[in-house]
C-alpha cells in the first residue's frame, strides 16, 4: 500500500533519465494519457496506466488535469536585504545596469542593505519567498551568496541558505558567490579582494560545509577572465563545483573559461562566442539561459536554439535577485523560454526540470517524473503543455506535491 495516488491525471508529460539530456533528446518527452503516480516515503513508487496504480492510504484526484515533474530554478540570489525599486525609472531614463554599479548602487547598495540586515530577518524574507516560490511550481532552488562580500555577511547569508533548506520544505542548494562584485572597501583593489575571497572566505566555506558550488560574476567592470579564473580554481581545487556569470553583457570569453575548467554550468551567455558556445559543448558545460533578466534589462536573449544544435545541454531559470530580475516566477521564465529563446514546450520543460535538476547536481534524485526519484510533482490547471507557456501572466498551479506531501 503507498502513501499517496494521484489518480486521473488527464496527462502526464516528464523527461526521463537522470543526467542532463542534449540536441533532440531534450524534445523528447515522455507523454502519457489517463496515468497515475503512486509515492511511498516520499518517493515515486509507481508511474503508469491507473488501472495497475497499488491501493493509497490518501488519494489526490488530478481531475483530468497535466502533471509535470516538479519545476527546478537552477539559479536565484533569493537571500538578500532591501529591493531596488529605485533602479526603475533610472532604467527607463536610459541608465545601463553596468552604470549604476559603477556608481556604487545596484549590486553594492544591496550589499548595504544585506549587511545591515539581521539572519532572523533575511531568513523570513526568504522563507516567504521560498513559500511563494512553491505555490508557482518551483520544488528545488538554487541560491547563491554575494550580498555580503566579507566573511561574516557572506556567512550570514550561507547560514541562511543552510537553514532553508533544512527547515524549510523547498530544497535548497547553495552556491558561493563572494565574487559577485567588487565591494566599496576593496575599491579599485579587485586583485586584492579576489585574493581575500580565496584565501580567508572560500577556505571557511568549505570547512563549514556551506556551499557545493562557487559562482562569480565575469564581466567588464566586474571581475575579468584572469581573476575568475583565479577564484573559480580555488573553489575547484577545495572540491566544489563550479558556476560562472559568463559572457551577459560583454563578450570576454566567459563560456571558453567554463569550458576550460569544465564547469558545470555557465550562466547567462547573452554573448557568448561560437568557439566558446563549441567549447561548452565539448565540456559537457550546461548553459542555464535567464530569459526574464533579458527581458527586465531589455537585452538579446540567449541563443538558445543554436545551444540545442550544437548538443549543449540547455536548462532555464529565473536569476531571482532584487535588481536584473526580480521575480521567482519560473511559469513566466517558460514562457519566455518558448517565446522569446524559441525552444519548443518540450524542450523547455526539460530545461525548467531535469536539465535543471543536472546543473545543481540533483539529476539522480530529481526533474522527472520515474519510479524511485523524489516525489515532487505538480499538477497544472491546464490540459497540457502548450496551454501553460501560451497562456501567461497568472499562476496556473493546480496543486503542489514536495516529497510525498501536498503542499499547494
Ligand atoms: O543584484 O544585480 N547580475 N548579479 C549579476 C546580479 C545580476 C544580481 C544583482
Ligand atoms: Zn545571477
């Protein structure tokens, strides 16, 4: 007998496998009519026709309606203090993201606002979001540091990450982020900070079991390619894995340095070469494409479709953060993903669940809907696919299963 049934799914659509999944195969879903899904301690135990669905001791009925494996946002700054509403009517007078950094605002004023902010604080702020995260479908978020860019804020920050994911009933995976920008102390001195973040933070957190991956920002006025290739080789060298903000704004050969230090993602990639898009491709680098922060900034989108052709696993997320793109949203980052990187719906859920899932090392146990993975399902009010990129702008959840349990 399982725990839970979902009976009288109308369809369910899921990719299989668990590892990231490239060119056609990332359109291949597996689409199945008038299914079931048994769970037992909190894992799928059965996927097939209802008819051989076991007996359950709580039954959930889909009313007709589509299943998907539970959504994976592979990359959001969700711990933050303050937002940036302010950015706003700067942006529409014309004011570029890199300016306002440069003048000490964006990234750096919530740098102020994170250090000024208490740990009780920033944790409500982001378990409310991480409530909100999973009423949209999203059951497993990556979030990554750099709002505090010193050893005790960038701590507080992991520390909150660390208790998310433990207390609350998302699944969090941490990423460490202390090469998000260059702070105000450390102005014009960037060799210096990046030797502080790789001697005197990264080695702390790692000790302390903080983060499975480091991430930093490559861009002009950032960080250049010689200092991200510095941090990003520390972080690899203490055993994690590796994340970069290559190539958004400014061509400067972020995807080659993925692929150089087989980074499991590469993030952004608005510019990215075609030898550094080939390189990825031969690194088995994923391109986790961030379709709504092209859209608040009003920039190109990713060459997604190029990605598919070369064999590049392709996977989407929101870039949740309180200045490139403020909203968690992953329905809408689908849309855009269809609409705007031109894949298709398939190709799209694959990027939202298992390729996803495979950028944040949770492929085995995550992003699609098979017997023994973790039962994290939603159910759609939507009689497939198609009708939820195409119909936008409002929540389309039916309901929301972590592991076994209904949430939604
Ligand atoms: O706070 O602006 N791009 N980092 C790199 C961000 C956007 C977050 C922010
Ligand atoms: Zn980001």
């Amino acid at each position: 007998m399982a725990d839970l049934l979902i009976k009288n799914i109308g369809k369910l659509v899921t990719p299989l496998g668990s590892a990231a999944v490239s060119g056609e195969e990332q359109g291949r879903a597996h689409v199945m009519e008038g299914a079931a899904i048994a769970v037992t301690g909190g894992k799928i135990s059965y996927v097939g026709e209802q008819a051989g669905a076991p007996d359950a001791a709580e039954v959930v009925d889909a009313g007709g309606r589509l299943a998907t494996p539970g959504l994976v946002d592979p990359h959001t700054h969700m711990v933050f203090g303050g937002f940036r509403q302010n950015e706003l009517e700067m942006k529409l007078a014309g004011v570029q993201y890199l300016d306002i950094l440069r003048g000490g605002g964006g990234i750096l004023s919530t740098v102020r606002a994170t250090r000024a902010e208490g740990e009780e604080e920033l944790y409500a702020k982001a378990a409310d979001f991480a409530d909100r995260m999973m009423r949209h479908g999203t059951t497993t978020v990556e979030a990554k540091s750099g709002y505090g860019l010193d050893l005790d804020t960038e701590m507080k920050q992991l520390r909150v990450i660390s208790r998310l994911s433990r207390e609350h009933d998302i699944d969090v995976v941490a990423t460490f982020m202390g090469a998000h920008a260059c702070p105000e102390e450390y102005k014009d001195r960037r060799d210096a900070y990046i030797d502080y973040v790789a001697e005197e933070v990264l080695p702390k957190v790692v000790e302390l079991g903080l983060a499975e991956y480091a991430d930093v920002f490559a861009e002009t006025a950032v960080f250049d390619i010689a200092q991200s290739r510095r941090i990003l080789s520390a972080a690899k060298k203490l055993g994690l894995g590796i994340k970069i903000h290559a190539d958004e704004i400014n061509r400067i050969g972020g995807a080659e340095l993925a692929a150089e230090l087989g980074a499991a993602s590469a993030e952004h990639l608005l510019q990215a070469s075609d030898a550094g898009l080939d390189a990825m491709a031969e690194s088995g680098t994923i391109a986790v494409c961030l379709p709504t922060t092209s859209f608040n900034l009003d920039k190109n989108f990713a060459r997604a479709k190029l990605m598919v052709e070369k064999g590049i696993p392709v996977a989407i997320a929101t870039d949740f953060n309180p200045g490139s793109s403020p909203g968690y949203n992953m329905q809408f980052a689908m849309t855009l993903g269809c609409l705007k990187l031109r894949l298709m719906p398939a190709e799209v859920l694959c990027a939202a669940t298992l390729n996803a899932a495979a950028a944040i090392g949770r492929a085995a146990s995550k992003g699609s809907l098979e017997a023994g993975k973790d039962a994290d399902i939603v159910i759609w009010d939507a009689p497939d696919l198609n009708f939820i990129f195409y119909r936008y702008g409002n929540n389309q959840v039916y309901s929301v299963i972590k592991s076994g349990k209904v949430i939604v």
